[in-house]
C-alpha cells in the first residue's frame, strides 16, 4: 500500500513539472537543447566505442557516461576514458 502512495505522489510530482515546465516557452527550448545534446552524447560514446574497438577499448554506454559525455562535452570523453585507463 505504501508503494502505491509514493507512485502516486511520484507520478503526480512528474505531471505537475512537466506542465510548469511546457507552460513556460524558454522551458521548452531548454528541454529541446538538453535532449539534443543527449543524444550527441551518445553518437559520441558510439564513435569512441566503434574506433576504440579496433585497439580493445570501449566505454560503457549508459546513463552516468552519458550525463558526464552531455554536461562536460569532449573533455568528459577524455576524462572518462582516463579514468578507465588508471583503473585497469
């Protein structure tokens, strides 16, 4: 039962952001450049991981290297494959 209650305010919580947020137009451009950069993010992981393969380097691709790759942009790139090369 409790599970419920918290989806619920959870699910709430979402929609009442959501509409603050689409009722606002800035918001929207902001939504629109942070999706967009998701995705560069992820062709860039892509690309590290197509040309990496041929020397047997990858980078995971998932939500925190994703993040990282979004808000830090190339330098995230290198620092996450710097810290996958000191910790081996």
């Amino acid at each position: 039962m409790m599970q419920l209650l918290l989806w619920g305010v959870f699910i709430f919580s979402l929609s009442f952001l959501l509409f603050v947020l689409i009722k606002n137009r800035s918001s929207i451009q902001w939504l629109a450049r942070l999706g967009i950069h998701i995705v560069i993010a992820g062709v860039l992981l892509y690309a590290v991981n197509w040309i990496g393969g041929y020397y047997g380097f990858r980078l995971p691709i998932n939500p925190a290297t994703i993040a990282a790759v979004t808000f830090l942009g190339i330098p995230g790139i290198g620092m996450l494959a710097a810290i996958k090369l000191v910790l081996l």
